[in-house]
C-alpha cells in the first residue's frame, strides 16, 4: 500500500515522563474523527508507549510489529505505520483497513529513537527518513554532528503536505553542523514550493561540512531561487557528494548539487541533474561567488535564460579548477559550454563541445568528445590520478571521481619530464614522475632515427621500436619519483620511448624523445681500474660494431685463470668486473678479442 501524503503535525509538550512526550496531537487526517489530543497512557503493549484520547479512548499503540491508530473497542484500524521507532513516529503513516487519504502525523518527540547524542565523538545515526526529518524539524540540532548508517527512501516526500520535504536550514536558522552520508543514498527527495534555499540542505552556513552524501533521484522546483538537488545555498563545505538523476528548477541560482555558492567550498562532487531555471543556470552549481570549485563534474542537460553553463552558470570572483561538464546546453544570453559568464578564474577545466552543442564558453577549454575520452587531455593539465579515474565501460567513458567506483582505473602515471642525453657511460634517459597509481614499472624501448654507422646486416629499422630495459615503479604514491636508465650501445640519432605498465597490465606510451649518440669509430680496451688491486677490479672496452666478444685473463706463463665475456655485443662501451680473490698476489694478462681486433693489456694483484 503506498505511502500517502503528510499532514503537518502540531506538537504541543506539556509534561515529559521519562524519555516519553505526555501529549500528542494528531491532525489533517483523512477519517478525521481521529485528530485532537493524545494523552500518554500507563499500558506499554510490546514494551512501547501508548496514547489514550481520554473522550473516546481511541488509541496510538504498538501491536507485534506496527504501530496502530484505532477507535476505542480497538474494531476499527484507521492507520499504520511500521516504523519500529520507540515513540510514533512523525512520517511513514499509511491508510489501514478503516481509514481514507490523507494519513495523518501522529507522531511525538522522536528523540529516543535516535542512537548517538550529536557530539562529534558519539553523531546522530541517521537510518530512515523518520530521523532524517527529525533533523529537518529540529532547528536546535543543527550544529551537531550526524552520521547516515542506511539509504534512505525519500519517495513518500512527493505527496507530503505543504511543498514535499522541509530542508534542513533556512534563511532563519542555517545548518551549521557536520552531516556524513557515509556514501549511503536519500532517493526520491521532492520539493514543490516558492520559497528560496530549498535543497535537501536548504541553507549550509560558514562552519557547515557535508561529505559523502549520495542523492538520487531528486525533484526539486522553486518558482524563486538558490535551490540545489543537495545544498539550496552554501557558505560551508562540501566533499565527496553527489546528485544523479532527477531535476532542478529554480528562477534562479539553479545548480544540480548547489544553488548558490557562495563563498563555500565544493571538491569532489558530481551532478547528473537535468537543471533548468531564468538566470544563473549550471549543471553543477548555478552561481559560485567568492567560492572554490574544485575536481567536480557535471554530465546533465541545463537550460535557461540568462547565464547559462554546462557546469555553472556563473563564476563571479571565486575559482573553478579540474573540472568538467558534458551536458547538452541551451539558453538566450550569455550561454557557454563549461561557464555563462565569468569574471573569475577557471583553470585546467574542460567541455565536450560536441554534446553541449556550445563552441564557446566564459571560461575553460573545449574538446571533442573523443578528446573528452581520451586520458592525456587530463593528464597532461595535472589532474590528480589519486582523485579521478577513466574506464569505457563507467560513467560513458568520461571521467570519474575514484570514491563513486572504487574499482575503475585511475588516471595513469604522471610523467613530469623525460630527457635523454650522452654521459661518459652512454645514453642516459632521465624521467620523473608526480603521482603515481597503480604502477608497476617502466619498459624502455628504442629506435633508430638516422643510420647508424653499423653494417646494412647490423641497423636497426627505423620503424621497429625495440625493448632495451625495465625499470621498476612505485606502485601507488603521491610523492615526485625520480628515474634513469644508461643505454651503453647508442649511436647516432635515436629516439626513446618509455612504455608504463599498471599492475593490472593496462599500459600507455610516453612521448617520444630523441639525441644523438658519440660515434664509436673503433676498437678500444681500457687499463683496468683500480690498478693494482685487490681483490676485484674493473675492465672497460668499446665496439664499433656488433660481434662476437671474448674477454679472457691469463697468467704470467699464459694459462687461462678465467673467461668473463663470451658471446654477442651490441656496439658501444661495455665494462665487466673481475674477482681475484682465489689468486695469489702477481702480474696477470687480460685479452679483448672481436673480429680482426686483439689487444692484451697488464694488471697486478697484490694482495
């Protein structure tokens, strides 16, 4: 049986005994034989309160698992309600066997159902749309703390008396409390009326923090302004909430998660709202003044007037910055993809031009729908990879904040700067890195980009990269990361490439950087290092050319002690190190051979 609509309910405290009310009132009930005064009654069925009218002995009490509303010999059932509350509760009353529309409130302080005392160490819980309204009807609670333990079904509010739901602070008393959703959702909020800051927070002062809320589904239409699917005005702060699916209407200071920001504090928040109003109009926040915008996003379709945005309609004096907009926008005057009209500073934010239909905006950067979808266009204006993520499959490709999927792919690794450049060693590439998510290390590749001075046999193609190294990652950090990689056989002109690998096995290149190489003309084999030395040193050679290499050590009457290269070289300069440590103290030899080179050169072990 579905819900039906709320009758304002007037609460008259006479006498408190206990943790209970002494006196109710019902009224605006459809069988309205039932309104007037309740008086608290000593019989307690199932452990609960009882409210007797003492003229009648019609009654409110508890039977097995509902609250009942029924006439004195208990025959008739008028309403029920199942909220398993410790007092009636204020909301959720449906018409029973013997009742007519519309179901009254019958409710009284509801305080004891409420787990928590509103301290920051110990917050209201809020579980159901009972509590929820309690907040709402309770202005002398609005600078607690509250934590949200259940989604919330807010559908009912459609047919409630005077406008749908009472949002928590008004122009008179503003919320000034901390209210966490815990990523729980409030589904189906409806708002009907002209008034101003309606949302389901209607005004959210200075000290205000609202986090990790999710509403879904919000119906919201003022025929005045400052109205948003969660917050109608904000001076506070706003983290990690969002408004997805439903509308929002306003004449003015229309946005999909705030009306009016002004001068709060909105990150990592989302609207998929479809927003329509007269003047300042936006997908996510309808004017922002003196505020900060920051990683958010709107996907919505808004319409207006005048100051129209994709994600706000105006930007007057505050700071929008890593945000974007994809929604369809259409309006008379001062119309734009991302911003209406600005004045202010909008930083590495973007729109799809393609689905908003606007080439122009007050503020920030079009792109094409497949550059929307393509990750180096947010990660090379610095987005966070800790704060945002891209999947196809998620959110139509665009991108979107980790908390909403904690399972989609962060933007990858945030390459800073790469360089190439020769040391005495090689080629040696250099790169940074200032976020990482994710990262399981670094392929090195290579490519030729002139002719080497190799033989035909010998040259590498200039259209084939190849892998010459890996270098581990950091796997996940918010630190700047170093790296470096000495490529010893470089010569001539050659380009590099660094190809990142998630740990998942997702990859994406880097750009490309190029430099010449020193030219290694010919043979050469070095004097060992140290010399004399005990027990270990180390011994340095170049090839010109790619070949066949062995390095051999001998002793004074030309017995091989030991072989420490055997096999294929690339060209270029190469060291290996040899141990001695089993030799006694004396003069040894070590010969380089390769092609039609010999050389031979003296080391001494002393010991």
């Amino acid at each position: 049986m579905k819900f039906l609509q709320r009758i304002t309910m007037v609460l008259f405290v006479f006498l408190l005994t206990g943790s209970a009310i002494a006196q109710i009132t019902v009224s605006g009930a459809g069988s309205s034989i039932v309104n007037g005064i309740y008086l608290l009654s000593e019989y307690t069925p199932g452990g609960k309160v009882c409210y007797t009218r003492s003229s009648d002995g019609y009654t409110i009490m508890w039977e097995t698992d509902r609250w009942i509303l029924i006439n004195g010999p208990g025959s008739i059932r008028y309403y029920y309600n199942t909220a398993n509350t410790l007092t009636p509760p204020n909301v959720g009353w449906q018409v029973g066997v013997d009742g007519t529309k519309p179901a009254p409130v019958a409710g009284g302080s509801i305080t004891s159902l409420l787990v928590g005392d509103g301290s920051s160490g110990s917050p209201y819980q809020i579980s159901s749309l009972n509590s929820l309204y309690w907040i709402a009807k309770n202005d002398t609670a609005w600078d607690n703390y509250f934590i949200q333990t259940a989604d919330i079904d807010a559908a009912e509010t459609s047919e409630w008396a005077g406008g749908g739901w009472t949002p928590i602070g008004n122009l008179t008393t503003r919320f000034s409390g901390s209210y966490d959703g815990q990523y729980f959702s409030i589904s189906g909020l409806s708002i009907d009326r002209g008034d101003y800051v309606q949302g389901l927070f209607g005004f959210a002062d200075d000290a205000a923090l609202v986090q990790n809320v999710r509403v879904v589904n919000v119906n919201i239409a003022s025929t005045l302004g400052e109205s948003g699917g969660l917050i109608g005005s904000n001076r506070g702060t706003v983290i990690n909430c969002s408004s997805t699916g439903g509308s929002v209407h306003a004449w003015y200071d229309a946005g999909g998660l705030v009306g009016l920001n002004y001068p709060g504090s909105i990150s990592n928040s989302s609207s998929s709202v479809t927003v329509s109003g007269n003047e300042d109009t936006g997908g996510l926040v309808g004017r922002t003044s003196n505020g900060s915008v920051t990683n958010c996003y709107s996907t919505g379709s808004v319409s207006g007037i005048k100051n129209v945005g994709g994600f706000a309609g105006q930007n007057n004096a505050g700071t929008i910055s890593n945000c974007y907009s994809s929604g369809a926008v259409s309006g008379t005057s001062s119309v734009g993809g991302l911003a209406g009209l600005n004045n202010s500073t909008v930083s590495n934010s973007f729109w799809d031009t393609e689905t908003s239909g606007k080439e122009t905006s007050a503020g920030g950067t079009g792109k094409t729908t497949i550059e929307m979808k393509t990750q180096s266009t947010f990660i090379d204006a610095g987005w966070e990879n800790t704060i945002w993520c891209m999947d196809a499959g998620i959110n139509s490709g665009y991108p979107f904040l980790l908390w909403e999927n904690p399972s989609g792919s962060p933007l990858p690794v945030e390459l800073t700067s790469f360089t190439a450049s020769t040391n005495g060693r090689g080629m040696e590439l250099i790169w940074k890195t200032a976020t990482e998510a994710n990262n399981y290390g670094f392929e090195i590749e290579k490519k030729a980009v002139s002719s080497w001075p190799l033989a035909n046999s010998q040259q590498l193609n200039a259209n084939d990269w190849s892998k010459i190294g890996f270098v581990e990652g950091n796997g996940t950090t918010n630190s700047p990361k170093s790296y470096n990689f000495v490529d010893v056989s470089a010569q001539g002109k050659v380009a590099y490439r660094l190809k990142q690998i998630d740990r998942d096995g997702k990859f994406t290149y880097s750009n490309q950087v190029e430099a010449m190489a020193s030219v290694i003309s010919n043979y050469a084999l070095a004097q060992n290092h140290p010399n004399p030395f005990n027990p270990s040193t180390v011994i340095s050679y170049q090839l010109p050319m790619n070949g066949y290499v062995t390095l051999k050590v001998y002793d004074m009457i030309g017995k091989e002690i030991a072989t420490l290269v055997n096999g294929m070289q690339e060209a270029g300069e190469h060291t290996t190190s040899f141990n001695a440590s089993h030799l006694p103290s004396g003069l040894y030899f070590y010969s380089l051979q390769s092609k039609n080179f010999n050389a031979t050169k003296k080391m001494l072990l002393v010991k």
